[in-house]
C-alpha cells in the first residue's frame, strides 16, 4: 500500500513541480527561480505536514502519499544541481553562487526556525 501511495503523491509531485516551472518560465531570467520555488514550498509542506502528523497517529498512512511522494516529486535537487553547474559553465558564477545560498539557507531556515521546539 505505501508503495501506491508514494506513486501517486510522486506523480502528484511531479505534475506540480513541472507546473510550477510553466509558470516560472514567463519571466525572463537566467535565475533558476522555479527549482528554488519548488524546494522551498516542499520544505515548507514536508515542515508542517510532519508537524501535523505527530499529534495525529490515525493519520500516518499520509506520510508515504505526502511527505515521501508529493514532497520528493515537487522538490529537485538534482535539477539544483545542473541548474547551478550550467550558471556556472556560462560564466555566470555570482547566480550560481547565489542560487546555492538562497536555497540552502531558506530551506534549512525554514526546518530549522518551525522546527525549533
């Protein structure tokens, strides 16, 4: 069962990231702003759904469907990656730079300071 409910979160996942990048590529810039979207609004989901979570037991066959499925297939870090590899190739190194400290500093914010006890 949980190997069908990370299917579909992942394909839910996917749908949506792939969405979000449509949306994204209206505006012209050489910034991956639609893959630090992504990850930032699946940290945020991954955040407060395990929250949520916790206080609720009846509902943990939720984990697998959004936070391993949904949350894996909405966020990238292997688009990141070759994202930030091409910045860097085309010369462009202060984006590429910036494209690694935003993301990372906004998505280990996001855990760190909501997960603060």
């Amino acid at each position: 069962m949980n190997a069908l409910l990370i299917f579909i979160g992942g394909g839910l996942g996917s749908i949506s990231r792939y969405g979000l990048s449509l949306l994204f590529a209206r505006t012209i810039t050489t910034f991956p702003i639609a893959t630090m979207f992504s990850n930032v609004f699946a940290t945020l989901i991954l955040v407060f759904v395990s929250a949520y979570l916790v206080r609720k037991p009846d509902l943990q066959w939720l984990q697998p469907l959004i936070l391993v499925g949904f949350c894996g297939g909405f966020s990238t870090f292997s688009t990141f990656s070759l994202e930030t590899m091409h910045l860097f190739h085309s010369g462009q190194v202060l984006l590429g730079t910036l494209n690694i400290l935003l993301s990372l500093s906004i998505c280990f914010g996001l855990i760190y300071f909501l997960t603060k006890p």
